[in-house]
C-alpha cells in the first residue's frame, strides 16, 4: 500500500483540503521552474494543509464518518492481508453450494503465528465490484467462513477477521439459499467455538451482514469505521420513508468508532493516520498490526475454557447499561 498525496476522488468536506493541495502542488511546480528559493512558503502552506485536515477531520458528523467508511480509495480487506500476513493461502467453496468471493479466507501466518484469516472483500472498479457482489456476501459466503472456523478450531488456529460490508445480500438467489439461516447458524457456532477470535471493523459493519463473522472475543474498530444495526439509507427509508433524512439517521444512530467503544460494544479503537487510513494506509496497516498482536497475545495466553465464558459474558452484558442507568435513578431519587 502506498501513500497518496492526491486521491481521485474527493469527498464534499474535503474540497477546502483539496483546493489548499493543488495550491500547493502548483506552488512547488512553479518553484522548480523559475529556481527561486521558497522553502519557507512551501512547509508553511505543507502546515496550513495538516492544520485543515485537522480540523475538518475532528468536527466530522456521524454521516461524513459513514463516507469516510466507504471511501473508495480506503484499504479493503485484501490491502491489510498482503501488508499484514506471509503466506496467505485462500481456500475456497463452503462445500454445499460454491464459492462466495464477497467473503473470503485461508490461512497465513503473522510475526510467525498460523492464523486463519476470514474477511469481507469489496472491489475497486465495476469488474471487480460485479465479482465480489459490492461486498455483500451470499449465504455461501457465511457457510464457507464457518467451515474456516472450524477448520481454524481443529488446528487450534486464533481467527483474525476483516469486516467491512453494507450488508448481506438480498436477492432472490440469497433468500432462496437461506441466507438469514446461514447468518444464525454462524452466531450460534461463534459463540461456541473453542479458538481465540479476533474481528476488526475496517470500513463498514452493516446489519447482520457484519454480524455473521463478527460474535468474536475482542472486537476492535478502525476510527472511521461503523457498525449499526442497519445503515443509516436503510434507517431513514424505514423511519421517515425517505432517503432525504439519511443524515438525520446517521446521528440518530450514533455512528463511529468512538461512540461504539463508549456504547461497550467494540472493546478497543485503532486510530487512523491525519485524514484518515486512505491518506496513508501504509501507516493505518503499522496500527492495525500492533493492535493484532497486543490482542492475539493476550488471547492465545488464555485458556479455552476462560475466552468461552468470558465471550458468553461479554455479549449478555451489552445492553445491560440501560437497566444500570435505572438502578442509579432510583438510587438517586431514594437518597
């Protein structure tokens, strides 16, 4: 993954960053024609550029966060694996019906550990985009990902998984293939499996779509990412009976890494580089592999019997919050 200077495609919010970069970029190009020496007014405007991205960054509204989530130029599943893992393997098929390349896996090994790692892969351009489904996997693609985890399991293998989808898919062929059933038999058999597992929202964590693969031990999540009970389209179409209040939904759905550590529902956010992990994803790949291996060591160096007890008490405990907020009125009001 490289740095990139100027992305091809530039967000509504960004535009007072983009104008600042061209400025620059012709500032720096005038320079080396005419050889005059402006040093100083190129690393003062290079200041005036971080400081924008700074602040444009830091007053974000849930649903610029949701944009920043589907970024195009963000790093995909695929981008993490080849900078973060050796050897990765990719097994295919969920041996019942085909093979889903919206949800993918296989084995690999990280700082000399065997994994196995499952993810949700979008594409890049429309070829790509038609192949994977846009990121939505199938019914075939949760079954494969089980299959994986319980291969993952009889080799005592930690699972590492990569979410980042819209949603599962809805079409006739993914309904016919019982796909809400494929998505329930993978939460039941998660919360059961004997093998540390790790999940990392890295762009978007949508519906039960993300919530096939994510019922992990410790689930962490990129600074810009969201995991919702649907996306805020959805929310707004359903709520208000139209996509104009989407904006509205995003609020109203607390979207952002921040607010679902402080909701207790993601246990660790990693944060991004200035501007976000598609302005340097080398340095949002160095972050993630640090917060990979901090959290893998911690679970390896658990036993089985302690991560089960520990998952199952993690995931009857959220929600909970709310029962506590009453039991202090009540408290409060007693006194």
């Amino acid at each position: 993954m490289e740095k990139s200077d100027k992305p091809t495609f530039v967000l509504d919010f960004e535009q007072p960053i983009q104008r600042l970069k061209e400025r620059f970029e012709e500032m720096v190009r005038l320079s080396g024609e005419s050889g005059c020496e402006v040093g100083a007014e190129i690393e003062s405007m290079r200041a005036r550029i971080d400081e924008t991205v700074r602040r444009v960054y830091s007053e974000l509204t849930p649903w610029q966060r949701v944009q920043v989530a589907r970024h195009p130029r963000r790093p995909y599943a695929l981008d993490y694996i080849n900078a973060l893992f050796d050897d990765f393997q990719e097994l295919h098929g969920d041996r019942s019906f085909g093979d889903d390349q919206a949800l993918i896996g296989g084995t690999a090994w990280f700082q000399g550990r065997p994994v196995m790692v499952i993810a949700q892969q979008k594409g890049r351009d429309t070829r790509e985009n038609l192949a994977r489904n846009f990121g939505m996997p199938h019914p075939e693609g949760y079954r494969k990902a089980l299959r994986l985890m319980k291969l993952a399991e009889k080799f005592k293998l930690p699972v590492v998984i990569f979410i980042d989808t819209k949603a599962a898919f809805a079409g006739i062929g993914s309904e016919e293939r019982h796909v809400s059933e494929a998505i329930a038999r993978n939460l039941l058999e998660m919360s059961a499996l004997e093998t540390p597992t790790l999940g990392i929202i890295i762009g978007e964590g949508g519906s039960g779509g993300a919530l096939g693969i994510a019922v992990v031990d410790r689930l962490l999540t990129m600074e810009y990412a969201y995991y919702s009970v649907i996306p805020p389209e959805g929310c707004a179409a359903i709520l208000w009976r139209s996509r104009e209040f989407t904006e509205r939904a995003a609020e109203a759905l607390r979207l952002g890494g921040a607010e679902l550590v402080k909701q207790g529902i993601a246990d660790e956010m990693i944060s991004e580089p200035l501007g976000g992990a598609h302005r340097d994803p080398e340095a949002a790949a160095d972050s993630i592999r640090e917060a990979i291996e901090r959290n893998l060591n911690a679970l390896c160096a658990t036993p089985a019997e302690t991560l089960l007890e520990k998952r199952y008490a993690k995931y009857r405990n959220m929600g909970v919050y709310a029962e506590g907020v009453k039991a202090e009125l009540k408290q409060a009001h007693a006194v």
